[in-house]
C-alpha cells in the first residue's frame, strides 16, 4: 500500500487536512506500506514556504511522520510537460486562446441549457494559421483536455459507485497560460509516477476524480483505488470553517491540546469502531482502524468533546509529565511573579490535573496563585460574594485564626475552619465561599484547604487583608 498526504501550501494545516492526513497514514502503518508526503504548490501566487513550513511543523506535532518526501510539484514542472506534450501529439489535448470574456458568456449559456458543459469545446479544431494569428495578437493559450462522450464510473470505496456523464464535465484545462499545470492534472500524473495504490482524500474532491480517470485512461495508467472522506461539519451542520472558531491545528497546540488526544479526536471524525470506542491511543489505532467502518454521513466537529477527551488525557498522565507540560504555558501568565519552588508547582497541577480540560485552562485557572496579591483580578460574582452583609466580620476572623495556626496543612486548616464556623453558629460554607473569593478572585477553585495550604499563611493574610480594606 502507498498512500499520500498532498497538501497545498496556501494556509494553515486545518481539521480536515490533519484527518486526511492520519487516516492515509493509519492505513500505511496498518499495512506496513509507504506514507507520502508531497506539496502541491502549482498555484505560484497563493503558495508560500512559510505555509509549508506550518504544515510540516502541525504534521510532526501531531505525530503523523512520513515514508517519502515531501515531494514538491513546483519542482516537477518538466515532468508534467512532457505529458502535455504527449497528450498534444496524440490529439487528446488542444490549445486555447479564449479570452475571458469569451468564457464567461459560454458559462452564461451554460447556465440557460444545463445539459450542457460550460466550456464548449471551440478551440478544438483551430488550424495551425489561427492558432498563430491569435498568438501575434498576444493571446496566450491554455491546454485543455479532450473529453470524449460517454459515461465515467468512480468505484468509492467508501461511496459505492459513482457514474458521471462526461458531458458535463467538459473539456477542462490542463496547463494553465502561465506554463503551470492545473491541480487534476498534475495530481494524477503523480499519483501514478508515485505509484499511489489509495487515493484517500476529503469528499469535496468527489468531482476531480471523473476528470482524474479520463486522465489516467488517456495516458495508459494505472487507476488507483479512491475512497472520499465524509465532510465535516460544524455543530450548526454547515461546513466547518473559520466561522465556527480556529480549525487550525496550531491553534489547538497553542491552547494547549495534547497530541495524542487531538489524532484520537480526529480519528472520530467519521470513524468509529464498533462499540462506538471513545478512547483509543494512536497504537491501538493502527491495528483497529478500517476504511470499511468509515461512514458516508457527515462528522460534526464538537468542540465540547474534544476538550472532554483533551482532559481524559491529561488525567492519565504522571505527575512529573504533566507539570514539565504546564511549566511551558507559565510564560503565558500576566504579571507573573518571577520564581515558584518546583515542589510546590507541581502541587499547584496536582490540585489542577482532575479539572483541567487543556494546559490554557490550567494558565487561566491557577493564575491566582502566580501573581502577585495586587495583580489578582476579582471576577464580579467573587465581587458579590466579598461584598454581601456581614462578610467583612467573618473574614476578620478567619484572617486572626489562620495566622495563629502553627501548622498550615489542609487538615489543620479545615479544622480551624469548622471550628470557627461552629464558634459564629454558621455553616462553614459561609466561610469558605467569600474567603475563596477573597484569595482566588473567582468563585471556583480546586478545593479551598488544600488552595490555602499552598499559598502559604503570609499571601492568604495579605489577600484578606486587601478585601477588608476596600
Ligand atoms: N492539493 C489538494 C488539496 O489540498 C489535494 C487533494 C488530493 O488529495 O488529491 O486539497
């Protein structure tokens, strides 16, 4: 099995091309076959290496290496030539001079009969005197392909069979008037030069592959097998794209996304196994892995359960890791106090491991204990807790009993705090709800003896004081 990512360079890796990527390699690893990387960067104007650079960059991180290349079809340009020139010679391809103008008004008529191609085959039969009459009069001419009546098949190993009228599909261009082939075509010359066995690629690609056959017949080829993979789409069943927030892989590495848990995710993506398995490590799907359980329906991109999954990774790693991993996002916090004993950091993501969701959510939440008391910012229901009647007494109390405990421990704490809460007749929650506020600025935090203990008497004193004050 040989099979290929052929990503353009125009962009970001995105969700879709990163799912196209690992079921191509899923099944290379599967079948100890070849997975090939190749570029397809004919598109000059739009293709940038800084793009390429991101893709390599996205693919390595996602874990997704490759067999062969990256092949760079700017680099190839003498090869496609030379099966223009074939076709030329053979009379299954021809030049034309249409201006667009002259296209446009032929799609136009197009539009008014719908049997009938949009491009309608004019230049076909040009003699060789009005070929050079139009090139004296500066026109430059593209190469079109000559598409013969009859009807193409796709054999879709996810689809079933796929049959168009090749009418409709017209004669389509093949090298561009800047000497550049066109995507269809310089893709299937290389599918078969690579001896590409899978074409596996995203469902919007569904209406190349008739034109991509009648090219791999015209030139004698080898057909590869093809299978299109279900679109994907927003939790609103549009398309996804920008509208429906980042599907750029590197924003999923930014916010702190693991690896693992993204492939795992994206893996679900219109796979399942069939116990509807949620997770599943990249090894285990090597061996699980089927284009046969590939649905034809849609996926839906939800947000919600990647995070959900992100945070079922994060629980399963060992400490050590986990506190290496969040050491990285610390340079990410505002006005962050310079030093943290490394002990006592990783406590702080001990405290955070079970609730964090991905390593910007540990940023976020854990901020309070990396600033200093004057850059805590209070969220506005910690504002209400701090604020009600009788809190201000409350705290003052606290604030004297937790600085005459000699050992500050969660265990000593919590019962200093009971303790206090018995002393005043109130719950203890009417402590602890103002007094996490009070240290936190939130009215969430992991649990409160343990986020006392850690502060330490002096910040936890300094923070109740600055509430009482104000
Ligand atoms: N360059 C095409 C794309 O990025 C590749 C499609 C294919 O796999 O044939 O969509």
């Amino acid at each position: 099995m040989r099979v290929r990512f052929a990503p353009a360079p125009t962009g970001y890796l995105h969700l879709g091309g990163a799912r196209t990527a690992l079921f191509n390699w899923l099944l290379a690893k599967q079948h100890q076959g070849k997975f090939i990387l190749r570029v397809e960067d004919t598109d000059i104007k739009r293709s940038t290496q800084e793009s390429v650079q991101v893709i390599l960059d996205s693919l390595n991180w996602l874990g997704i290496t490759w067999d062969e290349g990256p092949y760079f079809q700017s680099e190839r340009i003498h090869i496609y030539k030379e099966y223009i020139e074939k076709l030329l010679q053979e009379n299954k391809a021809y030049y034309c001079y249409c201006t667009p103008e002259e296209l446009k008004a032929q799609r136009q008529e197009a539009l008014e009969s719908p049997d009938r191609p949009a491009y309608d085959g004019r230049c076909q039969n040009l003699s060789l005197a009005q070929r050079q009459e139009y090139e004296s009069g500066g026109r430059k001419p593209v190469v079109r392909f000559q598409i013969l009546p009859g009807m193409t098949t796709v054999n879709d190993l996810i689809r079933g069979e796929l049959t168009f009228d090749n009418k409709l599909l017209g004669d389509f261009i093949i090298l561009k008037s800047d000497g550049m082939p066109t995507y269809n075509f310089a893709c299937i010359i290389d599918d078969a030069l690579m001896e590409i066995t899978h074409v596996i690629r995203g469902e919007d690609h569904i209406s190349n592959t008739p034109r991509q056959i009648l090219l791999s017949q015209a030139l004698g080829f080898k057909l590869p097998i093809f299978a299109h993979l279900p679109l994907i789409l927003g939790t609103d069943k549009t398309p996804l794209s920008k509208r429906h927030g980042d599907v750029a892989i590197g924003h999923y590495i930014q916010e702190g996304y693991l690896p693992e848990a993204l492939v795992n995710y994206l893996a679900l993506l219109g796979w399942s196994t069939s116990d509807s398995q949620q997770i599943i490590s990249g090894s285990e799907l090597v061996v699980k892995f089927s284009l046969e359980r590939v649905s034809k329906n849609p996926a839906i991109f939800d947000l919600e359960k990647l995070r959900w999954l992100n945070g079922e990774y994060i629980k399963g790693l060992d400490i050590d890791t986990l506190t290496g991993l969040c050491g990285k996002y610390l340079n990410k916090i505002e006005n962050r106090k310079s030093k943290i004993e490394n002990r006592k950091f990783k406590e702080i993501v001990r405290l955070f491991q079970e609730r964090m969701r991905t390593l910007g959510d540990f940023v976020e939440r854990a901020r309070f204990f990396f600033v200093d008391t004057g850059s805590l910012v209070y969220e506005p229901e910690a504002m209400t807790l701090l604020t009600k009647n009788g809190v201000s007494e409350i705290m003052e109390q606290v604030k004297t009993k937790l600085s005459q405990l000699s050992s500050f421990t969660p265990d000593s704490i919590e019962m200093c705090i009971r303790r206090l809460a018995e002393e005043l007749r109130i719950k203890a929650a009417d402590i602890i709800h103002p007094l996490r506020a009070a240290l936190t600025g939130s009215k969430v935090s992991p649990g409160i003896f343990e986020v006392v203990a850690l502060l330490g008497k002096k910040i936890v004193t300094e923070r109740i004081s600055k509430v009482l004050k104000n």
